[in-house]
C-alpha cells in the first residue's frame, strides 16, 4: 500500500493453480525477504474449513500477569466498525489473561505516527502491519521483536495456518509477523434492489459490467467512489492488471524485476478509466477525488442511496451494515459479486490484509502473541463478520451471515489469488505514490511511468 488504509485494511495468500509460484520479494542484489503463500493443488490453501480440525495444536497457556502490571498497549488504523471487531477479540484477550489493554487509534499517517512512536522510545507493545514493505523495513531496522523471542514455539506456527501463509510476516528467514486478518478484494458490492428496479442482472464480464453500469447511470447512478484515499484507486489497478495481464505478470510487477514502463501498465489504467469517469462516478470525478472511501461506500448504501454498484474489499460489509446503515438486508439491499473476468480469465482475486507484530518484548505483548494464534482469538474475530480468519481452526460456522461465507468460499476456491500488490512495494517511495499517481490519472493527467519505475528501483535497492 503506498499509503496505508484500513485492511490494506490496505492481510495473505496465494497463486497460480497449477504451479507453485513463490512472491519472492528482492532487494536488488540481496536474499530474499519476504514472500506470498504458495498454491495448493487447487490454486491456493484453503482458507476456512468447513469444520473446524480436531487436532490443532493448543499453545502453551500466555504467562500470567503480575499484579500491577502494564497494561497492553496496542496501536492499529482501525476506526469505526473494524474498531469494535478488533475490541472484540481484546476484550477476549483480557477475559483469558486478566491482563487489561489500551488502545489507539491513529487513521492520518499511520506509519509516520508509529515511526515517530519508535524513535520517540515509546513504541506500542503490539502494532498492526498491514504493509509487507512496512513490515520489512521494521524488521530490518530491529523495531520489531522475532516471534521467536515472544516466548512462541515458531515450528508449531505452520500446523496452525495454510501453507505459505507465515512466509508474508518472515523477513531473510525470521518470523516478525503473524496473520492477523484479510479479505478479499475482488468483491464489487451492489444494491440487489436497485439492480432489480433497473431490470439488470449481475455481470461476469468487464464488458458486461460496462453494460450495467451504463444502464444505471441515472437510475439512480452507477458508481459510488472515495478516491480521496487513494489506496482504493490501487485496488481498482491491481484487480484490473491481474484479470488483464495475467499472475506472472503481476507477480513480476510487484517484485524488483517489476518494468513500471511495460504497456501492460497504461494499458490497465486505460481499462480503469472506461469505468473511472464522469459518465459513471456519481457527483463526477473531482468531487470522487475529495470524497473518502467510507463516503463513497455511503453513497450506495445510505437510505436515499445515488449509486447503486461500489467496488472494494469485503471489509465493505461490515462497514456499510455497521458504520452507514443498520437497516441493510444481507441479498436485498446489500451483496456482492466478483470482480468481472477480462479477456475470458479463469476465476481469479486480489486480496488485503494484516499482520500483527510485536515491537516490545513485555509480559502482556508476550501473551498477546500466545493468545492471537489461537482459534479462539481468530474465532472471536471472525464471529463479528468483519474479517475472513486466515487461522485453520475457524470454520465458516464461525461467520455470521452469508456474505463473509461466500467471501471465504471465493478466497478458497479462486484458481489464482495473489496478495495486494501496492502493499508489496518497498515503503517509503521518494516522491508521488502509486495511488497519488492513479489519482492524477483519473484527473487526465499522462503519468511518466518511466519516473516511477526509477523511484521504485531505488526503494527496491535500498532494501
């Protein structure tokens, strides 16, 4: 992510079906550093089992608190209705372990904040990661604590999670991270109702998602978008650029042998734009380009709703039923379908998601990470419908309606799946983000790919 969002909030997974392709990540010259899952026989581990396996390990009970001790002091991005699922599972730490917690919110400059944060000498005890160029350079930096040295046994991690899935928070063979959440981002909400006013049906093809959408350009307005967080312009790129140009090129993209100048590039943001424009953005393009995402997604599911279609990750559920309007009905006024194919692409999604890492060394950070790796922290998680749990011990029964089931059921059945690509990036890009640079896009602007493509050389290299 170049800039940081709420499950990108700006999580973890998988690749081609038939091969075993590894997301290594490079710093020109050096050892690997981090990596997305591998695929399994049938593109990608599955993430939830139907039910729940009865011979997961069980870790070592966290050590008990002594009396008096600090409290856990955890730092996120999470605001709103991911907020109060994420206290949901502290509130489940605490009833374990007696120990309390307190916890901050910061949405402005995350990084910048637990930057400054770890310089200060007042770091959290735990903090979520929700970009791997991120996590890199805290790791490399010696900010964040191994898993190891928390009092983990690392070796058990793996019966724990779908195969490959640790390898997103391992950084030159150290674990620093373990899975916290994801979702996917190939999910485009849609009002059923005003789908069904209009008399058009669901599309499975760009083509006939262009088609929808321009027979719902006044009635009541096609597109709803928040691009004022530019990170929702990457996600539009990076579900486009996948279906478009295929996993190896995407894969080669987001790695540093990625060629920023390759036509796949433009060719892509051209595709966007068929879509991204003043025919179909409700309100028009400058007012999309100062509207944030929650807004965006208010324009679809607000009671007197202007737009009937908003794409972004499955987060938007819980967001839209938690923060915009209580009154959805789950296949009525609110449901999704997957991102349309392009050029006739076997089925195939982006996904985000976080990590959670441990930047002290403290009894409660210790029991934290203890108790984050069990199926009942993931459980608690899951139960609130705001994630999909990457944990092997969370069924689908764990999920409260049908949208996070199916939401699963895609992740786990997609032939190619691959990890957010703009989170993959080296953090820290000198100069315009790749979202700043999709916004200008949007604006008209011709971007100087070659520009960011020697920007993005550098971060690579300085790795």
């Amino acid at each position: 992510m170049d800039q940081i969002h709420p499950t990108k909030s700006r999580a973890m997974r998988w690749l081609a079906a038939t091969t075993i392709v590894s997301l290594i990540v490079l710093a020109c010259g050096g050892p690997a550093a981090t990596s997305t899952p591998t695929a399994g026989p049938t593109g990608g581990p599955t993430p939830v089992v139907t039910t729940p396996p009865t011979t997961a390990p069980t870790p070592p009970p966290p050590p008990t608190p002594a009396p008096g001790e600090a409290k856990l002091n955890v730092l996120s991005l999470w605001g709103g209705s991911e907020r109060e699922a994420f206290l949901n599972v502290l509130d489940a730490f605490t009833a374990a372990t007696g120990i309390a917690y307190n916890y901050e919110t910061q949405r402005a400059d995350y990084a910048g904040t637990l930057q400054s944060r770890i310089t200060g000498g007042n770091a959290p005890d735990i903090a979520i990661i929700p970009g791997i160029g991120f996590l890199r350079r805290f790791a490399k930096d010696g900010s964040l604590t191994k898993i190891a040295d928390m009092g983990v046994d690392v070796a058990s991690l793996s019966n724990l999670y779908p195969q490959g899935f640790l390898d997103v928070g391992t950084v030159d063979g150290e674990l620093y991270g373990v899975p916290a959440k994801y979702n996917s981002k190939g999910t485009v909400w849609y009002r059923p109702d005003l789908f069904t006013a209009a008399g058009v049906e669901v599309p499975a093809t760009w083509d006939e998602f262009v088609t929808v959408l321009d027979a719902l350009k006044d009635n009541p307005g096609a597109l709803g978008l928040g691009a004022a967080d530019d990170w929702t312009l990457t996600d539009w790129f990076e579900s486009i650029y996948l279906r478009q140009a295929g996993p190896e090129a995407y894969d080669k993209l987001f790695s540093a042998e990625g060629d920023w100048t390759d036509p796949s590039v433009q060719t892509a943001v051209d595709t966007m734009l068929e879509v991204l424009n003043a025919t179909y953005v409700v309100g028009g393009v400058d007012a999309a380009l100062g509207r944030g995402f929650v807004d965006g997604i208010g324009q679809v599911f607000k009671p007197d709703a202007e737009a009937a279609v908003y794409y972004e990750g499955g987060f938007v559920g819980g967001i839209a039923r938690g923060d915009v309007n209580t009154d959805l009905v789950i296949l009525e006024t609110i449901d999704w379908f997957p991102f349309p194919a392009i050029n006739n692409t076997a089925e195939q999604t982006t996904f985000g998601g976080d990590v959670v890492g441990a930047f002290t060394n403290s009894d409660p950070a210790k029991a934290f990470m203890a108790f984050i790796i069990t199926p009942e922290a993931n459980a608690a998680w899951a139960s609130t419908g705001a994630i999909v749990s990457p944990h092997n011990g969370v069924g689908t029964d764990a999920y409260p309606n049908e949208l996070v089931v199916k939401e699963a059921n895609q992740l786990g059945s997609a032939e190619a799946i691959r990890y957010d690509g703009s989170d993959l990036l080296p953090a820290g890009i000198a100069g315009e983000s790749m979202g700043a640079l999709l916004q200008r896009a949007l604006r008209g602007d011709t971007i100087d790919w070659a520009d960011f493509q020697s920007r993005v050389a550098a971060g690579w290299a300085a790795e």
